[in-house]
C-alpha cells in the first residue's frame, strides 16, 4: 500500500505491505525500510538510508528484500529494482528498466517486475536472466500476486483488457495463460490463498468481491462489500481459506465466511424473484470500523478468529470477532515508535 501523502508528510512512512505469509510487514521510509513481526507486534529488522524507498518486497523472513526507490529525496531510481541482502547490507543485484518501476514479487526462483503495461520475469539468480514478457492493460498500481507456496508457481496479473485476470503457470513456459473476465471495470486488487486454488478480485467500483477457483477459472462466490463506490487496499484469505477479510478507503474492515457462505448477512428478501440480484448479495457479517478511518491492510492473526490493521499513521491494531458479528480490540500501539526487539 502506497502511503497517503496526508500521513507520510508526518511520520515519513511511504509504503507498507506484508510478506507471503502476512506474518510480517514491511515499511518503506523516507530514510530506509523497517521489518516487524505481525502477530505478536514486534520490530524485527531496520536499516536506515540516505534516501527514501518507495516499495519494500519481502520474501517470506528471509534475508532477501526487493526495494525500489522514491520519496523526497530516492535512494535509487525509481525505475531500478534492488534486491538487497539484509545479512550483508549491501546490493546483490540491480535491474534497470525504460520506466518506473510499479511493483516487485518475490518467490525463491523468480523475481517479477510489474511496469506500467507489461510484467517481465526474471531468474533468481546472481546474473538475473529474463524468461518471460507478459503484457497487461495500463497499471499504474502495479497490481500481481505470485502464489506463495513452493509447489505452485501461479501468477495472477491484470489481462489485457481492463476487468481481466491472467492466470501464469511460471513453472510451464509451453503453456498458455488463462483468461478470467473478472469484472467490468479496471481491477484495483487480486489476491491468492496460501496454495494458490482461489483467487480473489475487486475492481475500481470496489462493491463486489468475486472469488474464481484457479484450476477451473469459474465463480465459486460473488460478495459484496457495500452499495457504494469504495477503493480496496488489500484482499487477504485465512490461512486455512475458510474466511476472507478486506479493507478499503472508507475506513473499515469487512470479513466474510467463505467456506460457508450462509453464514454472512443476506437481505430478508433474498429469493424473490422479482428483485434485483442486489437482494441476494452475501454481505460481510462481521464489519470492523478503523479509528480515525485510517487508510490501513488487514490479515488475519495467529489466534483464531482475530485480525490485524496496519495503518498509513502508524498504528497497528488487533481485533477479536466472533460468529455473531461482535469484535473488541485486543491491541493498539503505534510501531514506528517502538525500537528494535520491542517497545
């Protein structure tokens, strides 16, 4: 998440996001990048600059971190991509490109380097070399996903078409990418569960989330998150994918049962034919409001049926939710106060 200018002008943090696992977070500064632990909280790794980087990739706790620049004043250009040794501290590789650099994806064997209207995939290797060329509609945000798990090598990118998915099976150069038409309108946000079966999508209207099983490209659930316009930061799934949380620019959290979708709320008036097919929405059944409505990511806790917010102003928040649509916050504190190893 690019960090609104509105908080990194006071506390200049430019970027957050979590790793593979959502077990850790990574921030971008005006003066280097920091590393914390999700859940509990706790700051695992700093290392301050001269500069400011405007995105920091992790690859699940290793030591490899992809970093590009930007800010007020950039470490390196924004249109370079460094992978940096955190063991080291130092630079291992540098790729260079034509135009900015709008997002980076990690996995063990590839590094993949979203640009405006192309992605391209290079070897993780200590001289890179470049495999694949995928072209996409304009996208400025840089949205991808790589599956997380080693024995699924699935990329998800936008299509050519604005509202389209590809989905790439890096590990089978011989075949061709499939087509989802997720939605009418530009994408704003994809997101794969752990291994990589489902993968969930919102556009830039922001109302519904669609959920399209992998292997089939079909609809397995259609969600909606609300009546009007909103912009999704982030779109996580729990590790078992049994539930689905997201967070958007009015301020909350929505978080919805997909295993069993009956769960969620539904409109008395589900059913009747006569209706729109507004009235047989599943809507979330647990909404989290954010203090502040702060711009923020979510994902879900190491306790069961809890979920964290990273927010743009700095402060994390843990909160506890049951069943029946109830939450209470369990943790409030801002990490950019707290010091290596702790508060």
């Amino acid at each position: 998440m690019q960090v609104n200018k509105v908080f990194s002008n006071k506390n200049n943090m430019l970027y957050c996001g979590f790793n593979q696992d959502q077990g850790c977070f990574a921030c971008g500064m005006e003066n280097g990048f920091r590393v914390f632990n999700c859940d509990p909280l706790k700051e695992k790794e700093r290392h301050d600059f001269d500069g400011g980087i405007q995105q920091v990739e992790m690859l699940f706790r290793c030591n490899y971190l992809a970093i590009v620049g930007g800010g007020q004043n950039p470490k390196y250009p924004s249109n370079r991509v460094v992978i940096w040794n955190d063991v080291q501290k130092n630079s291992v590789i540098e790729l260079s490109f034509a135009t900015d650099v709008r997002a980076v994806r990690l996995r063990r064997d590839r590094i993949v380097v979203i640009l405006d209207t192309m992605v391209k995939v290079f070897t993780f290797t200590q001289v890179p070399q470049q495999v694949h060329v995928f072209d996409t509609c304009n996208n400025p945000r840089g949205i991808g996903v790589l599956c997380p798990s080693s024995s699924n090598s699935l990329l998800a990118i936008p299509g050519v078409k604005a509202g389209s998915v590809q989905l790439i099976d890096l590990g089978n150069a011989e075949k061709s990418p499939n087509l989802i038409e997720a939605h009418e309108n530009a994408i704003t946000c994809i997101s794969l569960n752990l291994d990589g079966t489902l993968l969930a999508t919102a556009s830039e209207k922001g109302t519904l989330i669609r959920i399209f099983n992998t292997a089939t490209c079909l609809l397995e659930n259609e969600l909606r998150r609300g009546t009007g316009n909103a912009y999704i930061y982030c779109i996580n799934f729990s590790p078992e994918s049994s539930l689905l949380c997201l967070a958007s620019d009015h301020g909350t959290i929505h978080i919805f049962n997909i295993a069993d979708p009956k769960k969620n709320k539904q409109s008395s008036l589900a059913g009747a034919n006569f209706l729109p097919k507004y009235f047989n929405s599943r809507w979330s059944f647990m909404k989290i409001q954010i203090p502040n409505s702060c711009q923020c990511i979510c994902a879900f806790g190491s306790d069961s049926n809890t979920v964290i917010a990273v927010c743009g102003d700095g402060n994390y928040y843990k909160f506890h939710f049951n069943d029946k649509g109830e939450s209470n916050r369990e943790t409030s504190q801002n990490f950019l106060e707290m010091t290596d190893g702790g508060a």
